[in-house]
C-alpha cells in the first residue's frame, strides 16, 4: 500500500507533504472525514494498472491484497467513533430554536386557512 501511495505521489507530482499527512491520518486511528477522492484515485491507478490475472493465468492476488488494505483504511475512518461529550447549553438553545420556528409558522398556518374560507 505504501508503494502504491508514493507512486501516486510522484506520478501526481504532489508534494511529500500530502503523503505524509495521509500516512499519519491512517495510522492515527483517530476519527476523520477522509478526503475521498485520494482514496478512489489510488482504487482507480490499482484498477487500471494492474492486472487482473498474471501471465500464467492465476489471480493477481497482490492486486487484491491492495485493495483490501485501501478497503480496510476506508473502513477503519468510517468506524472510528468521534468523541464527544454533550453541551447542554446548547442543546436547550437548539429545542428553543425548534420552538421558536413552529411558533412562528402556526399564525402562517391559521393565516392560509382564512384565506381558503
């Protein structure tokens, strides 16, 4: 996967940088947004890049072992729980806001039903 990744690297012209930052987010295990379409350019390369069979006939298993590992990135991200702890203050600020806005359509609400008298 690594190899994969640095010659996506080079072939993008991107910087080490980037490389970097994707490579700490991966092993960080902490909850993140992944940037997605890093990870559909890197299963796009893998797919037009490598073949699906070899030679003699047998499955590229090296192209699923890649796969596998982006798959298993992807899905490490996605399951990483964020961890929040609850603000009250604003969780009533928002039920006052919900409040506030049905109060203010209902005279809407009484206003279309004269109308349609």
């Amino acid at each position: 996967m690594v190899k994969l990744m640095e010659s996506a690297n080079t072939a993008d012209g991107k910087n080490d940088l980037y490389f970097t930052t994707i490579q700490r987010i991966v092993e960080a295990k902490q909850p993140v947004i992944p940037y997605i379409k890093f990870w559909l350019n890197q299963l796009e390369r893998l797919e037009l890049t490598e073949p699906d069979f070899l030679e003699n006939g047998m499955i590229n298993l090296q192209k699923c072992r890649v796969l596998l590992q982006i798959m298993d990135q992807l899905k490490m991200m996605q399951e990483t729980p964020y961890k929040l702890l609850p603000v009250y203050q604003i969780a009533s600020l928002l039920k006052m806001e919900t409040l506030a806005a049905d109060d203010v359509d209902a005279p809407s609400a009484t206003m279309e039903a004269m109308s349609r008298d």
